[in-house]
C-alpha cells in the first residue's frame, strides 16, 4: 500500500512555517503610519501649510528648528557655567556648591520649558517666535553690558555701574534660563515635520522588514499547502467533467454559462481543475479540455498577504478567467437535434462526478440502444428553460425531469435557480472522492 497522506501533520508544518505575530505587527506598523501621517496633517493646518506631500519636511520650519537645536546648548551650556562661576566661589565647597547649582539650573530650565509650551499654542508660539525671543536676548546683552562696563568704563560709570553688578549677574542668568527652555520648545515645536518624515520612513523600513520575512515563510508555507492541497489530485490522474449543451435551444446560453462559470470559480479550493465538455449534436465525442485552475499560482509568493483568504481569491479569479476563455474558443453552431441519450451514456462512462448543464429537450429520433452500466449518482443536471418554453414552467421542468431519470435515475436534478447548489455538490464530490483515493 502506497503511504498514507497525513494531513495533520501537513498542517502543523504550515502552522510552524508562518508566524502571525509578524501579520499583526505589520498591520499594527501600518496603523501608526496612518496615524503619525493623520497628526502631521493636523499639524499642517494648525501652522496653515499645504501638507502634500504627506509627509513632507517644511522647509522654513526645519530652518529654525536646526536653530533652536544649536541655541538651546549653547544658552544652556553657557548658563550652566555662569551658575558655577557665581556659586563655586561662594560656598566653602567649591565642587558640592558647583554640582549643586548646575541641577538647580537645569530643573528651573526644565521647568521653564514646561510653563512655555502648556502657555503658548502651537500656532502662536510659531507666529510670535522673535517677538518672544527677542526681548530676553535683550536682557542679556543689558545684563552683560552692565557687568563689562562696571569694570572696564570710567571711574565714574563705573562707580554707578557696580552698585547694579548683582542685578546684572541675575539678569543674564534670568535670560540665559528663559533662552536656554525657549529654544528647547521650538527645536521641538518648528522640527515636527521633519521629526514625521523620519518617523514614518522607520515604520515603512519595519513593515518592508517584515514583509520581505513574511515572504520568505511563504515560500516554505506554499510548498507545505501545495503538498496537502495536491495529494488527492494527483491520486486521482483526472478532472471532475462538466458538460455544456450548445445545441442552440436553451433560452439563455449566454448567462446561463456565466453564471455556472461563476459557480465553479466559486469552488475552485475543492478541485484542482475540470475538464470541460462542450456539447452540440455530438455529445460523446465531444473534446473534454482540461482547465486547471491554481497550480500556477500556487508557486506565487506574492498572493500571501491574509494568507488563505487572498490565495483563494485568486485561485477564483483565475479559474473564472480560465473557463470563460475556454467557452469563448469552443464552437457555436447550433445542433440539427438534441439526443440526451448521448449525453446520458457520456455521463455513465465517465469515472468520476458529471455536471451537465442543458434545457432538457430531446428532440432527436427515438433510439432503442441499451445504455451501458454504470452508477447515475454522481450526475448533477442543472435544468435551465428552453427557447420554445410556454406556459407553467415547473411543469415543463418536472416532465423533462422525469425524462431523464428514466435514463440516469439516481441523478441529482436542480432547477435553474438551484444552478450554485448544484455546482456545490458536484464540486464536493469530487473532492470527497479525491480525499479517499489520496489515502489509499
């Protein structure tokens, strides 16, 4: 006995294969890109600025947040050296006075930092930008002139200048505080954009990262599902037939054959391909073109994005396009008469499941010819109205019925609204007795 498939260890291969945390981190990465990209485009209104492209780096705004950027060290480092000037030399511990006053500084500029962004809206602060700034750079150079000229001007000035050399040192630590937080805030509040760029081209990176793994698994996943998906096919050497009346009578070839085009698109996930039979006045010789549906793009990375769901679509896109193509290249000339008894032994002869679509008519000479043996079961007959149909239409279809049960009486006969439940159990059979060949 040839090895038995085992399924279940098919799909704990694929299970191993593919990892659904990387599907949720991407969706999660693309989620924050939209949102990143929605705050950047709130920002953009806030300033009154034309967001596209989105994202985009202003221009003007990233000019003055390189600025801030240099400006807000430069006042710090600065204000953090007077702070230990003034107090190193006026404690009895120069390096604990020094350390000291450095973090006293530093958390008054934090602070300061803090009190000017929750007072100051974006937009103003970006509008009033010199208009704040301006009047504490004024500040320090009057608190730095007061202290040079204290010491370097006449006996005089310099006399008046010194009894103002405390307000001087406490001014320009004043301004360098207030400098040092102000231009903290607009490295932060002018670099938005740019910060967003650069935001949005990280989580783009992230998600080609784990795209580009997803897509490696793929291939080792789509190697474990062609294998489950292939087995019974291949132990089968054939395709489920499906036979489409052309004689020229049916009231609506045309979409009546779309819509059973449509219907076994529909599940092409349950057999590999069909052999498809179409059918005028000659319906046992009628050439059975074999129409495969999925293998080529079985072998296609790309259609593993939500997995099964977009492989599936695909095998259904495909396999419609497929068979619409075959029935377009088959022939269109109409029958002289139409023998169901031709179709009914092309049937019987067949080893697996049939699906005949036809209106039923039998119009051709009485025969007397025995049909050959062999089980009707696995015959599905879609009864769709004829040209010529007048009058109560379920009556028409139940003497048609019957005609055929006289020549196939186990096979499953629809009604024309029944055309997608048939083609479901047609397709369900084939697949059934592909899975009980596959373990044999």
């Amino acid at each position: 006995m040839d090895r038995v498939y085992d399924k279940q260890a098919a799909m704990a291969e694929c299970a191993s294969e593919f990892n659904f945390d990387d599907q949720r981190e991407i969706e999660a990465t693309n989620v924050e890109i939209h949102r990143t990209c929605t705050e950047f485009v709130r920002k953009a209104e806030v300033h009154e600025i034309n967001p596209n492209p989105i994202p985009h780096a202003h221009a003007a705004h990233e000019e003055r947040a390189t600025f801030c950027f240099a400006a807000s060290w430069f006042f710090t480092v600065i204000g953090v050296a007077v702070t230990i000037l003034l107090t190193a030399t006026a404690v009895e511990w120069p390096l604990v006075g020094a350390v000291a006053a450095a973090g006293v500084f530093l958390m008054l500029e934090f602070g300061v930092k803090l009190g000017i962004a929750a007072a100051l809206p974006e937009k103003v602060f970006a509008r009033r930008f010199h208009a704040l700034y301006w009047p504490w750079l004024g500040v320090l150079l009057a608190s730095v002139a007061i202290l040079w000229l204290g010491r370097n001007a006449g006996p005089d000035l310099a006399a008046v200048l010194l009894q103002y050399s405390t307000v001087g040192w406490c001014g320009a630590e004043v301004a360098l505080l207030f400098l040092g937080a102000y231009a903290f805030v607009g490295r932060r509040r002018f670099g938005w954009s740019g910060e967003t760029v650069r935001r949005v081209a990280e989580l783009e990176a992230r998600a080609a990262e784990l795209t580009k793994r997803i897509d490696r698994r793929s291939g080792r996943l789509l190697s474990a599902l062609s294998v489950f998906l292939l087995a019974g096919a291949l132990a089968r050497g054939a395709c489920p037939l499906a036979m489409v009346d052309r004689t020229g009578s049916m009231a609506e070839q045309d979409d009546d054959e779309s819509r059973l085009v449509t219907a076994i698109a529909a599940n092409a996930h349950l057999i590999k391909c069909t052999a498809l039979a179409v059918f005028a006045d000659r319906a046992l010789s009628a050439e059975a073109v074999p129409v495969d549906f999925w293998p080529s793009a079985s072998t296609t990375p790309d259609i593993f994005r939500s997995v099964i769901e977009a492989r599936l679509l695909a095998m259904r896109k495909e396999a419609r396009t497929k068979l619409l193509t075959t029935l377009a290249a088959a022939d269109r000339k109409p029958a002289a008469c139409t023998s169901m008894i031709d179709v009914a032994v092309r049937a019987l002869m067949n080893p697996g499941p049939v699906l005949i679509l036809t209106d039923g008519v039998h119009d051709c000479a009485p025969s007397q010819a025995a049909l050959p043996p062999g089980p009707s079961d696995q015959v599905f007959i879609i009864l769709v109205p004829s040209k010529g149909d007048q009058g109560n239409q379920f009556e028409l279809f139940s003497k048609r019925a019957a005609a055929l049960r006289k020549l196939l009486p186990k096979a499953k006969i629809f009604l024309d609204a029944q055309l997608g439940e048939g083609v479901s159990g047609w397709a369900a059979a084939s697949a059934a007795l592909t899975a009980v060949k596959a373990t044999l």
